[in-house]
C-alpha cells in the first residue's frame, strides 16, 4: 500500500472546468480500489462552498507566509465515497466566481501550494508520493525539495507530476520568487525556475519532479518537438528518462450509457440503435431541432478554443449544414466561435442547435443522441469526449494528434477493424473528405455501421490499465 496525496485545482464531484476534474474524480476511486491509501487536495472554490461546506469537518487553522505576511489557511476534511479530500479555504483567494483567469492566479496558487506543503505538517500526515497535476501545483516539487529539504519527514516524499496541458503554463515576473515562493534568487540565476526573464511553473514542474507524466504517449513524444512543445521541448527532452505518457480513463459509473439516469432511454451495445433513437427524438423535442429518428446526428462538446480544431468546423460550416445532417453543439469559449455558431443555429433553424454554455446533463444527451462527435482537435494531450463518445456509440471523428491518436483507431474498410474515422493533417477539407465517408457509411451500409458501434462501445477506456501504470511509476520511486 502506497500513500498518495493528488494535489490539483480542480476535481468531481464538486468543481469542473475540464478533464483535469475527471481525472481527479476517478483515478483516485481506482487506486483506493487497489489497496492504496489516496487523498485528495483542493482549494475551497465558492461553487464547492455554496453546495458542501455544512458537511465539512473543520481540521485546523495555521498560517503561510504571502507577501512578507502571515496568512490564515483554514483547512477542512471530507470523507465522499470513501476518498479523504481535503480543501484549503481562502475566500479572498478563492470565492471569486470563476476558478482561473484573475492577475492574481500565479499568487493565488502559490498560496494554495504553500498552504499544502504546511499542511503535512499540520496533519502529521505525510505522503510517501505527492502527485501534483498542471501549472498551478508545479511549484511543490520545488519548494518541497528546496525550502524542506532540513526535514527529513518531507525529504521522504517522491513527486510524480502530470502534465495535462503544455500550453497553460502560469509564467510570471521574477517577483514572487521570494515574496510568495520563499525561495531563493539562486534557483532562479541557475536557471532551474526561470523563462522568459521570470519564473515558469510549469517549467519548474519539470525539473523537480522525480516522475513526469502526460496524458497520452503519443502527446509525451509531441512535446519534445518544436511544434507541440510550446517552448519547453528542450527541458522535456532532458528529463525524457523520467517523462512518460499514460492514457487517461473515464468514469465508466458516471459514464454509462445502460444505466446513465441523465438520458431519455438507456441502451447497451446490443440495444443501441433503438436507444439512440429514443434519445435523438428527445433531444430533437427539447432543443427545437426537426423531429426525425433517421436522420445522423453530429454531435459536438466542448471548449470552444482554438486547441479543439473549432475553426475547422467553422471554415467548412456551409458544406457540413449541406449535408443530411443535425449538427449540436454545446460549449462556450471564444466570442468569434460562439458568435459564428448562433448565426448558423439562426440560419438553419431545426437543423443546427447550438447551446452556449456549460451544461452536465445536456452534454450526456448529446453523447447519447448523436451518431458522430466531432473532434478534430489541433492539439490534444489525451482527450476524454472521444473516449465518452466511444462509450455512448457516437463515434468519434478524430485529427491524429496526441491522445486522439492513442486512444481512436480509425475503421479500416480492409480489414473491417476500427472505432472512428480520423484525417491527418490540420486542414479542413481532409476533415470533410472522412466526414463525407462518415456520412456515406452512416446511410448505406448500415451493417458496416453497427459492427464499427459495437467495436466502439466495446472499447476499454476504464482506468483498470492506466491506473496499474501509475502504480509501477508510484513503485519505481518508492522501491516497492
Ligand atoms: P479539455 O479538458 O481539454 O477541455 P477533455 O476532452 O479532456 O477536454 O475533457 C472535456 C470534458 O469536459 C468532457 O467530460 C466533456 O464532456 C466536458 N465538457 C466540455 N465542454 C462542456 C460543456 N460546455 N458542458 C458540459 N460538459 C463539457
């Protein structure tokens, strides 16, 4: 039994923005089911606070120091499904109505950071693995290591960090090295910290961590290229014997299509066509589209960001609507793709719906309802639509990128193998070349059709394999 603390900034059941918050709600579940000993740290957001904050237990109040300042930390437990979290509450730092996104985040994170690090202290409980996940948990290795080295209790801790995505890095001036970091000027003059002229703590992450991990082999061997390495690439590649890649999984509880109560019909592999006709004529209903169980549904969810491949969609919008298609998409993001996307819901009433925004229970009808999920992602570190599509028997129209090329093998008509379609290239009409394939195989060859379904739907995306993998990484450095 291995002790593990996850050190994230978001995570189900209670805070989403992204799949960071999937892997948190379920990975933990599997190594708990495993044998080991796993908690879970976040901050005290308001959302988190306004739905469970009665249910809490209060732990203790102590202090780090911000700005040349004491600073009061209130720390609280809660035991949900049998997983210990802990959350760190600040309601300066983090009763604020979003999560991210505010001038203040590289000090707000460096708090929560530091309140994490004295939490171990607090609780006289101390982790033999810290597995901390994107930019604003990379400054732990860091510290731990540079500021607790004295202490033998945290010199015992291995860390283990997950990059989820190169592109958000938390770059800062050089000031809050020593005001919020307390650390001194040589980590940055020897270059350990330091990008750009300031301070990167994503950079950090990289070279203190004993472990470093990402979401996708595929995505693990991109970021050491020029393209993909979002200027980290030489950092990346001098850790590589430490850097590897592991496929996320999904929630397969939350995420079933037999037993999900968020959608119109269940139905399993065997049932699915019959399903999806039930939940594509209540979606049609509930979203004003035209009522017809025949007709293929292209779905679409997600982050309306340049990284999804939206503009792709966007470019070819005029020949997918020509198709004989509903196309629904649900998201929000960019105000140009958003604003691109009304207008065609406007001009193609019954035809085009589009929800702006973010909503749980509609994007479990779209994955129900819809034939084909879109995805043809520019980047894409490992992906967890196409894997819930996969599950729900939308098959997923993937651009070969990072995880997208792990986890969708595109139906070959040779060999009759596959789960989706996919296209190489970053380019539209390649895009509308498998769409149209897509379309082709959807009405006339029916039997091809069911058995590409089937294949998707039996697909393994639990975290069975991948959580086994973060073991063996967790044995390494422990010496299990
Ligand atoms: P990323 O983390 O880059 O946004 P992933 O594919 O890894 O992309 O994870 C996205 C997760 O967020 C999926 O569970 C997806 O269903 C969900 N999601 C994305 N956008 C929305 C939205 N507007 N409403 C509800 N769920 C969403």
């Amino acid at each position: 039994m291995t002790k593990i603390l996850m050190v994230a900034t978001e995570g189900l059941p209670f805070i989403k923005t992204g799949g960071l918050a999937d892997v948190i709600g379920s990975l933990p579940k599997e190594l708990l089911a495993k044998g080991h000993d796993v908690r879970i740290v976040l901050p005290l957001y308001k959302k988190i606070a306004a739905k469970w904050h009665d249910k809490f237990t209060f732990e203790k109040t102590y202090y780090v120091n911000i700005n040349y300042e004491e600073t009061q930390v209130n720390l609280y437990s809660y035991v949900y499904e049998e997983l210990t979290y802990y959350f760190i509450e600040h309601q300066g730092y983090f009763e604020r109505e979003a999560l991210y996104g505010y001038e203040d985040d590289g000090e707000r994170f460096a708090y929560f950071q530091k309140a994490v690090l004295e939490m171990l202290n607090q609780l006289d409980f101390f982790p033999e693995i810290m597995h901390c996940h994107d930019w604003h948990t990379g400054m732990i290795a860091c510290m731990c290591k540079e500021n607790f080295n004295h202490d033998w209790r945290y010199r015992g801790i291995k860390h283990v960090y997950t990059i989820h995505n190169l592109a958000f890095q938390g770059n800062f001036g050089p000031a809050m090295l020593d005001s919020c970091l307390g650390l001194g000027s040589y980590v940055f003059d020897n270059g350990n910290v330091r990008f750009d002229g300031g301070i990167s703590f994503m950079k950090t992450a990289i070279v203190y961590s004993d472990k470093i991990t990402t979401v996708s082999p595929n995505y693990a061997e991109e970021i050491k290229t020029t393209q993909y390495g979002e200027r980290l690439e030489s950092v990346l590649r001098f850790r590589e014997a430490d850097l590897c890649g592991v496929v996320n999984g999904i929630d397969e509880e939350m995420w079933n299509p037999a037993k999900d109560p968020l959608i119109a019909k269940n139905y399993n592999a065997r049932t699915f066509r019959s399903g999806k006709k039930a939940n594509k004529v209540a979606l049609q209903e509930k979203l004003g589209l035209d009522v017809d169980e025949n007709v293929m549904m292209l779905g679409l969810v997600s982050r309306l960001t340049w990284q999804k491949g939206i503009y792709l969609i966007i470019e070819q919008l005029f020949n997918i609507i020509n198709q004989p298609i509903q196309l629904v998409v649900l998201g929000s993001g960019e105000a140009g793709l958003e604003e691109k996307l009304r207008e065609a819901e406007a001009n193609n009433k019954g035809k085009v719906a589009f929800y702006c925004g973010y909503n749980e229970a509609l994007a479990h009808e779209i994955y129900a309802a819809s034939d084909l999920f879109l995805m043809p992602s520019l980047f894409e570190p490992c992906g967890l639509s196409q894997m819930i599509s996969m599950r729900y028997g939308s098959l997923p129209l993937v651009r070969e990128t990072g995880g997208l090329k792990d986890t969708v093998p595109a139906y070959n008509p040779a060999t009759g193998e596959g789960v989706g379609f996919s296209f190489t290239n970053y380019n539209s009409n390649d895009m509308m070349h498998v769409l149209w394939e897509a379309i082709d195989l959807y009405y006339n060859d029916k039997n091809t059709w069911k058995t590409i379904v089937r294949a998707a739907m039996a697909k393994d995306v639990s975290w069975r394999t991948s959580a086994e993998l973060y073991i063996g990484i967790y044995n390494e450095l422990t010496g299990e």
